[in-house]
C-alpha cells in the first residue's frame, strides 16, 4: 500500500493536521508534507486553514465556509437575542 493510498484511507474519517497524519503513518514531517502537497496538485486532498490550524481533507470533506460563519454568528449571544430566543 503506498503512503498516497494510506492518507487516503486516514483522510475517510475526517480532515487531520500533517502531524497527525506523519504520527499515524510512522513517517517524517517534511516527507508527509511532500506526498500531501503531491497530492493536493494531483487534486485527491485538500488544504483547509492556515498555519498551524490547517487541516488536511478529502475534496468532498471541505466545509462550506459561508455556511460555517452563519452557524457562528447564530452562536452568538447577541444573534440569539435579537432572534428572540433569549
């Protein structure tokens, strides 16, 4: 099984950090990051986030982000107030 095949089987269960994933597969970070960004231009996994926040994905995992950032401002005390549900 190749380390493309085994990030894809890791990636099933949902979106990881490279350290996760080179911890995961017994590999080296900067060899990690060589078969993911590989990967990424071969369009089979996705980069989500900046920094050290940035998650790793499949494309049909990548979070819709106008729909994330309603879910937070409905999170929100003052949304809930002026909603009326407080």
């Amino acid at each position: 099984m190749t380390h493309t095949d085994r990030i894809l089987d890791l990636l099933q269960d949902g979106p990881m950090s490279r350290g996760e994933i080179a911890k995961c597969l017994g590999l080296p970070g900067k060899k990690t990051q060589w078969v993911l960004v590989n990967m990424r231009d071969k369009g089979l996994v996705e980069l989500i986030g900046e920094g050290r926040f940035s998650r790793w994905c499949l494309p049909d995992q990548a979070p819709n982000q106008v729909a994330d950032l309603v879910a937070q401002h409905e999170q929100t005390a003052v949304a809930r107030y002026l909603s009326g549900a407080l």
